[in-house]
C-alpha cells in the first residue's frame, strides 16, 4: 500500500504538469464543437415531441441553458490540460444537482442528488462546473462581477478545505462522513432561519404518499390510476403498461435480497410518461403506482432512462457497459446514504433505465432568489458536498496535496468560472437566435 507521504507527492508532482494557477485560463479552441450541434446532437435518439420542450426550458435565461448544457461544457473541459487525479465525478455538478433527500433512516441529508453524467474523471471538471454555475446564477440574480467572484471563490475554497481536512481522517470516518439538513440551520442568517425550515418541512412531505395524493385518482370503476397532465404527464399506453409490468423482474433482480423481499410486498397498479428536468427532456422517464397493503399504502418508482454520460468521449470507458448501472454505482459510490430502491435493468428496444423512489423527501434549493450572501453560503455548502463525494472515491490525499493550503487553486477557478460566464452567455444567444429564426422549434412555458 503507498504511504500518505507518496500519495501527497503524487498531488504535488501533479502541479508541474498542470499549474494550480492554470485553471483560470478559458480560450475556445479554434476546434470548439458549435454548442447547438452538440445539443442537437443529443436529441436525436430522444422523444422527438418533448426536445421542443427541452429547448424552450434551456432557453429561459443562461443558468437554465448553463443546466442543459452538460455536454458542450464537458466538451469544453475536456480541451484543457487536467491534473490526471481521478475521482468518480458527478459529470453534472451544477448548483441546482445539490439538494435534500431521505437516508434510509429516514434522516434528511445534503448531498449531490444527480448522477446521470457520472464517471471517473479529474477531479477539477466537477469543481470548474460548480464554480461556473455559481456565477452564472449570481449574476443572473442582479448581483456585480466582483461579488459572483467572490460566491465562485467560496466554492471552491470550501472544495478545498473540506478536502485538506478529510485528507487527513481514517479510511471508515471518510466513508461515515454526511451532512445532515439539521446542521445546516446555523449557517442560516436569523432573519432566514423561519423560511429556511418550511423548505425542510416541505421537503419532509415530499413522499410517496404526497405524491400519490397529488398524481393520482379513483376512476368510476374504483380502479386507481395516475392523472394525465399532457404534455408533462401521460398515462403510458397499453403496451407500455404491459412491457413495464414486464421488466419489473429485471429491476427486481438488481436489489439486495432484502429489499426485495420489501418490494414484492408491492403490486404494480399504473405508469405514466413523465417529462423530467432541464437537460433530462426528451429520455424515457416513466413514474409507476405500486399498492402495499392497500390503497393507503403507496410506492410510487421513478423508471430514468440511461444514456452514454457526456463525459465518455473524452474519458477512458466505464467498467459498466450497462448505463443504468453506471448511474446506480456512481450514486452509490459519491452519495453518503442513498434510495434503498435503487436499481436498473434494461427495457423495450434495448433501452437502459434505472430505478429510484420518485419523491422521497427530496428538495432542492430556491437559487434564483437568493441574496448575494446566501448564495455564497449555499455555494460553500455545495463544495463542502462535492469534496466528500469526490474524497470517498479517489485519492483525497493527493488531490490535498495539489490543492495546497494556498487559494491559487480557489482563484484560478474562480477567474475561470468568470470567463466561462461570456462563453455560457454567448451560446444562450446563439440558441435564442436559432430559435427566432425557427431553425431549432421550442415549446415556452412548458
């Protein structure tokens, strides 16, 4: 085994091949994919009725593009020189892919909450697109160039200290290590602490139950079944049902006994198309009802198609060839506790999924209205986040080490974060153009 000495070299050797104070530079390569091909590119295998609705989303204001945008960012990325310290990343690390959530436990949770673009990669690619993301959305909230700087630079700092104190704690306590929703309140200023809670509450009522209550209806026969919402919700058709029904199995078998012992204490009952998020419009998600006991006793699944991670054009391929696996390993391995019904398996035309409870006290937060020392807060709260999950898989040490005790890393990435402001706002022109010029259809307000 190397010694903590070796691997905290390794970290410092990694500075000769790419300067801390490197990772400020951003300059498009003469060789630049145009970002609307990338995101065209991305629509092709998706459902051809919803990318209107995807591009209608992205093209509200630049942080909802900077979420769509996952692709022509990691293109972006991948054109840099990277320090080769390799963590499981997020591939996705953007301020809104942080949230609450349920333990297991039924203990609410901080954490990374998005794992669609998860691969092994350099650990700097999730930092620079948190920090990118922090300004953008400060900026996009009114605040000056020198304080959406300064919420970036929080970033990025909290990155890097988190990172400095977990490198030097056991192996058991680093994979131990979560942030509880209830240790937040004290980072909350006093005059915020009251709404603050209620988004706790809320959270806490997002259930399986809430949403059965919200989704779904008793027809005139006494039969249950989910409500059409068109085009956001649609009952899924007959042979949807059925082939759902179908590859419940294959889901099934990729649980830990116990839990499906708990499963099969579940009967299927309906499904339904469901339109997901801002980058996710236009892949197969589907919600399925599940009764327990009776009809008081819900679970409601969400079923998410997989697709090839943004990231493998430009990374060494994953050891999963299946792509909901991919995702699940990746939530397991960055999340401190995660969905005990998370799971995969592959359906109709070969198509991959995975497996999660639709829900389940899950929250994120209200960034858009947040005062320039809230965001900077929340911004240090979600790199605290991100270097947890990046220290449980890759080498903390090293990557301390590289870090140093010094903020030439933590300025480097906010300069970065700055410029890469203009590339983001540059490209969500380029979509609002092609778009009033009815080169690319999108659908407002949906």
């Amino acid at each position: 085994m190397t010694s903590p000495a070796a691997r905290a070299e390794l970290g410092k050797k990694a500075r000769k091949i790419v300067p801390r104070s490197s990772h400020g530079r951003w300059i498009p390569s003469s060789q630049r994919p145009d970002p609307l091909t990338v995101l065209q590119r991305q629509s092709v295998d998706r459902v051809p009725e919803l990318v209107p609705i995807r591009y209608g989303r992205m093209v509200v204001s630049p942080f909802a593009f900077l979420r769509g945008a996952a692709a022509v960012m990691a293109a972006d990325l991948s054109a840099q020189r990277h320090t080769g310290l390799t963590v499981q990343l997020c591939g996705d690390a953007h301020l809104l892919n942080f949230g609450v959530y349920a333990s297991p436990e039924r203990a609410l949770l901080f954490d990374v909450n998005d794992f669609d673009e998860t691969l092994p990669g350099p650990f700097e690619w999730d930092v620079k697109r948190l920090a990118a993301s922090v300004a953008v959305a400060a900026l996009q909230n009114g605040t000056t160039k020198a304080k959406a700087h300064r919420a970036a630079l929080v970033a990025v700092e909290a990155y890097r200290t988190a990172m400095r104190r977990l490198s030097g704690l056991r192996e058991l306590t680093v994979w131990y290590e979560r942030i509880d929703a209830d240790d937040l309140a004290p980072l909350v200023r006093a005059d915020r602490r009251a709404r603050f809670e209620d988004r706790l509450a809320h959270a806490r009522r997002r259930t399986s139950l809430q949403a059965f209550g919200k989704l779904t209806a008793v027809d005139e026969t006494g039969a249950r079944h989910i409500v059409d919402d068109p085009p956001l919700l649609e009952r899924a058709a007959d042979i949807d049902r059925v082939n759902l029904g179908k590859i419940f199995s294959d889901y099934r078998s990729s649980l830990s006994a116990e839990r499906r012992v708990l499963l099969d204490r579940f009967h299927y009952v309906d499904a339904a198309r469901k339109v997901v998020g801002v980058g996710s419009v236009g892949t197969r998600c589907f919600i399925l009802l599940l009764e327990g006991r009776d009809d008081g006793d819900p679970l409601m699944l969400q079923i998410k198609e997989a697709g090839r991670s943004v990231l493998e054009p430009y990374l060494p391929p994953s050891p999963y060839t299946h792509q909901g696996e991919r995702v699940v390993h990746g939530q397991r391995l960055m999340q401190a506790a995660s969905d005990i019904f998370l799971g995969w398996m592959t359906g109709p035309e070969k198509r991959h999924f995975y497996w999660r409870q639709l829900r389940d006290m899950k929250g994120s937060a209200e960034v858009e209205t947040m005062s320039p020392a809230t965001l900077r807060a929340y911004a240090g709260l979600c790199g605290r986040a991100l270097a947890r999950a990046h220290a449980r898989s890759g080498d903390r040490i090293a990557i301390a080490a590289y870090l140093g005790s010094s903020d030439v890393f933590d300025r480097a990435v906010a300069d970065f974060a700055m410029r890469y402001v203009n590339q983001n706002a540059d490209d969500h022109t380029a979509l609002s153009a092609a778009i009033a010029a009815g080169v690319i259809t999108a659908a407002p307000g949906v």
